[in-house]
C-alpha cells in the first residue's frame, strides 16, 4: 500500500517544509542519477540508501519533521526531500491519490484525542489559555485556486498542507509554540464548520470570556470614549484644547490595557489629528477627523449589536509571536511623516499575508528631509532602498496581531537581504491580484472599512497589469490618476498624491506607467465604485520602481488626464460628506448661521439621486441642530456619517 501522504506533497509543500533551494537541488541530484535505493518496510516507514553511505528514513504516520538522516544537517536536508521525490517518482505509475483541491475535507475534522496524541498534551493546553480569552481567526477552505486550508490567527498563519495529516502543517510561528498554534487553527475550523460550512472564507471568533455575551448586552467598554469623543463633535477641532486631547490619549491607553486595541488606536489618531490642527501642522485633514469620530461610534454599536467583539473592538491575542525562519517578499515602501519626523513602512509579503516593517526618523531644525534622502539609509544591514526591491530571510523577527514585523536588534547577522528578482510571479493568490473583478467581489464580501480590524497593510496587494489605458494628472488636487487593466479587461484606477516629503513621487510612476508595467504593488481599495490601488511599487522589464524614494522635485511636467464621464452620484456624496465633516470641524455648537441651509440642500441632493436613507440622516442632523440638545447633535451626525462612509465605500 502506497503513502498517500508522501504522494500528495507538491513542490510548494516541500518548500514550506523545508525551502526552496534544498528542493531544486534534490530534484537536480535525483535527475542526475544521484538518487536513493528506495526501500518500503512492512509498517509502511520509507527508508532511502545513498551510495556514499547516508541513510534516510521517513517514518510511517509521522511528517517530515519525524524523518531521520546520518547526514551532518540537524534539520530539513536534500537527502529527506530527495527521498520523498524519489518514493514519488517510483510510484507514479500508481492512480494518484484525490488532489488536495479536489477533496472536501476541514482540519475541524480532527477531534482533541487526535491532536493530543501527534502534538502533545502541553500544545492543547496552552492553547485553552487562549480558548478562554477568545480569540479571532480568519478561515480559507480549500479550493481550486488554493488547496490549501489556512488559518489567519492574529499573529501566526496555520496551513494544512496534505488533507486529514496533522503531521504536514507549515506555520510561521517558532517550534516552541508550533504545536499550540496548529490546535488554535483546528479549533477555528471547527467554529467555522458550525457557523458557515459552505463559506470558502469565514471570519470566526472563538472562546472567549463566560461573561461575554452578557457584557455586551450590557456595554461595550466605550462608553466613556464616546463621551470625550462626544465633546469633540460639540466643540469641534477649532475650539477643542489641550485638555481634551490629553484625555483622549489616556483613555486610548486604557482602551489598550484592556485588551480593545482598534478603538484605542482610532482614539489615539484623533488626539493626534486635534494636536496637528492645534499646532497648524499639514497633516490636519477634517475629513480623517470626521471618520475617525464615526469609527468610534461605528465600533460601539457593532459590538453592542452583536458583532464579533474581538474582531470590532480587537484581540485577546498576544502582542507579538516570534516567528521560525522566514522569507520575505518586498513589496514596496510608503514614506510619510509631519514637520518633525519622517517615516518609512516597508511592506513584506510572507505566505498568504503581507508584515509591515516600520522605521521613524527625527527631522533636524531647518532640513527637508525627501524620501531619495532617507533611501540610503541602513535598515537590516542594507540600505532602505535596496530593502523595499528585495527577499529577506530571516531567523529572529517577530510578529505582532497588527501584522507589524520586527528584527531583533544586534541579531541582523541571522537575516539575510537578497535581490527580489521574479518573487512577484510566485506570490500565492492571495496576494496577487489577476483577476480584478473577482477581487472585487472579495472586497464586496469584507465588512465595512469602520468597523474591520485595524491591521497593517489588511489590503495590500500585486496586481498584474495588461495594459496601461489613460494617464493624466489633476494639478488642483495634485493627484496622479492611471486606468490600468487585467487580462480580461477589468480597469481600477492607481491614483496617487504629491507630498512633499516625497517630491519625486509622482514623476517616478508617471515613468514606471509609461515603461510598460508587469505589476503594481498598492493598497487596494473601493471609491466611487470602481478599484483604486494606492501604489508602493511598480515592476517593469528593467526591475522595480518604488516612487517613494525617487529623487527629483516634482518640476517635470505632466499631461493632464484624458476626459472621464460625470459621476453625479459620487460629486452628491463628496459634497454631503464634506458638508458634516466641516461640523464636526467647527463643532456642533458652534456652526454658523446658514450652515442648516448647507444641510438642507445635501440632503435634497442625496434623495434626488436615490440615496433617501442617506437623504433622512442628513436630515435628522439638520433638524437636531435646530432643536439644540447635545446628545441628539452628536447621535445623528454619528448617524448621517456612518451612512455616508459607508454608502460611498460600498456604492
């Protein structure tokens, strides 16, 4: 009887168990006559004999983590992989055994005696430490784009590599926590199996505190956040002092304390947005400060209502999990920064999801610091620039529920930076984006953008570009728009701002766009009910380019865009959305007279298009101003808000 288990082991399998490299060179030592004598013994172990003396063994109902070797390599080695190449190869002939993307089967099927007896007692009782914390996770069934079932756990991914085997799951968590991890991904496939067993992609959360239920019914643990965030709406940025905006910082570290970590990190954004209008800074934008007030609402009443608690108000998880050795994929990099400091994020793509790897710099009196200056910079023992174009392997990085990726510092001897090369063809489908409606339907399907986690680079993606239609620039609102297509002929819109901490930016993907892409690296996201993806990086024939650390000054000239049809649906949401963002710039209490007429016409506007849901909040904000109680003004602009952003992300 043949190993189904050895014979379902694809490349990609192998080189999650062990790497690539290893292999490449067995399947090169194999085809050069370099092989194992392939013996079976009764109980189905698989023994390998190689004429200089070394000798193999792959023990039956065990993984490769269980194969022994005489070979000097402490772990994973060529003669393991060419072992299991060579049995293969001798049994291909055989009927294969069910492809992994052709068999139903969930992890969820395996019970706690199973998962006892092949991790350990000491895994599954870890594990029920954050059982009864709870816990959030993210499910992929298999299929026939990806065959293999995941996990997404807050901080570690689970992928169960061959159907119905414990002994063939990969995870990016070190050993010491490999077995704990795996039972955490079981259990998250049983919870999925109960609630949505047809859903190829489920959001669960699992465990949790006895008293959850009923602590929500009861309250959420924002209350006193909406109270502080209540004044804010009331005074508005424009009148609102220090005071407050302390009390917003110490209330986010509460929140934070207590385990809510996506309101303690909008709460902590709109006391920075309060502290930039305060000190006049550039990075004030009335518009965020109005979302990130909705946020917190929005949050709220998600989780009273009965939504997910860790995934609207945030995880139990631990806050970083050190991660075995890894690749890394670079995807590009975002410089920001205000007038004191600068930033640099690095996007990772790692397995199915993609680590940020962040870095800050303070600005010194007088300087203007560009991104082309911060390019040179040493990060990882390389420069910043060659960074952001490269795979990184490392053994002492660390990863936290927010998907931010650190290396230990005084370790980077144990981290390696390479050329990026064709990485990009390679990405799982998760990543790489050839298909854009279908990526579209996947955002479709997400919750809205107010009350989802809080995780870095959550929609950071490849996408693979056919052709380059339309590229122009718009010099009113200092924006780069490009209409890029699939294959198929599906278009988003890259569209990207000037600033003036990266002055060469829009020059550099002008260039990238006019050399005939391969791919764009972005945050992608729904506006005006089309795909726009926020570029990181562009590949061409001649390599990647990264606008962001392009020198330049911006003084090239650039054509402006072709004409685009009238959208009257997105002109009557920016103008109703703009409207109460300017309210809660000003403060509620503190409009000024003719505003309601404001309000009026926003709303007339947005039931003459046939947003009469949207239409009616408007209007129950207008009709609150005039009857002056606080509570009711900063409930039904929570109201009217919420509607408008979701309306216009999900038009």
């Amino acid at each position: 009887m043949s190993r189904a288990d050895l014979l379902a082991l694809t490349p990609d399998a192998l080189a999650a168990l062990a790497n690539r490299g290893l292999v490449k060179r067995a399947a090169k030592d194999l085809d050069a006559g370099n092989g194992p004598e392939v013996t079976v013994a009764a109980d189905g172990g698989v023994h390998g004999a190689y004429a200089d003396g070394t000798r193999t063994a792959l023990p039956a109902g065990a993984g490769l983590e269980a194969a022994t070797c005489t070979c000097a390599a402490p772990s994973a080695c060529r003669h393991r992989i060419c072992l299991v190449l060579a049995y293969q190869r001798d049994h291909a002939a055989e009927p294969a055994p069910e492809a992994a993307g052709a068999e139903i089967w969930s992890p969820g099927e395996f019970d706690d005696d199973a998962l006892a007896r092949v991790l350990g007692q000491r895994a599954i009782t870890a594990a029920r430490r954050t059982f009864r914390a709870g816990y959030a996770a993210r499910v992929h069934r298999p299929g026939a784009d990806d065959p293999v079932a995941r996990v997404e756990l807050p901080s570690c991914t689970v992928r169960f590599l061959v159907p119905k085997e414990l002994g063939y799951v990969d995870t990016d968590a070190v050993a010491a926590v490999r077995g704990e991890v795996t039972v955490l991904a079981v259990w998250a496939f049983r919870a999925a199996d109960e609630r949505a067993p047809g859903d190829a992609d489920v959001r669960v959360d699992v465990g949790g505190r006895a008293g959850a239920a009923a602590e929500g019914a009861g309250g959420t643990g924002l209350e006193g956040v909406l109270d502080l965030a209540g004044q804010v709406l009331l005074e508005g940025a424009a009148h609102a002092g220090p005071v407050l905006s302390t009390g917003l910082r110490r209330a986010a570290a509460e929140l934070a304390a207590r385990d809510l970590h996506w309101p303690s990190a909008a709460v902590d954004e709109l006391a920075g947005q309060l502290d930039a209008h305060r000190e006049r800074r550039a990075d004030h934008e009335p518009g965020r400060l109005a979302a990130l007030l909705a946020e917190v609402h929005a949050r709220h009443r998600a989780a009273l209502n009965g939504a997910p608690r860790t995934q609207v108000l945030g995880t139990d998880e631990s806050a970083e999990t050190p991660l075995r050795r890894v690749r890394l994929a670079a995807l590009g990099c975002r410089v920001g920064g205000t007038a004191d400091t600068r930033t640099a994020a690095v996007y990772l793509a790692h397995a199915d999801t993609v680590l940020v790897l962040k870095r800050r710099w303070a600005v010194p009196d007088g300087e203007q610091v560009t991104g082309a200056d911060l390019a040179a910079r040493k990060i990882l023992g390389t420069s910043l620039r060659g960074l952001a174009t490269a795979n990184v392997v490392s053994e002492t990085a660390t990863r936290s529920a927010g998907r931010v990726v650190r290396v230990a510092p005084g370790r980077v001897a144990k981290t390696t930076v390479t050329p990026l090369g064709d990485a990009w063809d390679g990405l799982p489908p998760a990543l790489l984006v050839r298909d854009l409606a279908a990526e579209g339907r996947a955002l479709d399907a997400l919750p809205p953008r107010l009350v989802r986690p809080r995780v870095e680079a959550e929609l950071v993606r490849v996408v693979a570009v056919a052709e380059v239609r339309d590229v122009g620039y718009h010099p009113g609102d200092q924006r780069l728009d490009a209409v890029v297509a699939d294959g198929a002929g599906t278009t988003a819109v890259v569209s990207a701002d000037y600033a003036p901490h990266r002055p060469g930016a829009l020059d550099a993907l002008a260039g990238a766009l006019a050399a005939g892409p391969r791919f764009v690296s972005g945050a992608l996201r729904r506006d005006r009910g089309g795909l726009v993806i926020d570029p990181f990086a562009v590949m061409t024939g001649d390599g990647v380019v990264v606008p962001d650390l392009a020198p330049g000054d911006g003084s090239a000239a650039l054509d402006g865009p072709s004409a685009r049809p009238p959208d009257p649906l997105g002109a009557v949401l920016d103008a109703a959305l703009a409207v109460c963002a300017e309210a809660a710039q000003r403060g509620l209490l503190h409009v000024p007279r003719g505003f309601r007429d404001r309000l009026d016409r926003a709303g007339k506007d947005l039931d003459r298009i046939g947003l009469r849901a949207a239409a009616a909040s408007v209007a129950g904000l207008a009709a609150a101003l005039d009857g002056g109680d606080p509570h009711r003004m900063t409930r039904t602009w929570a109201d009217a808000h919420i509607r408008l952003i979701t309306t216009a992300e999900l038009r």
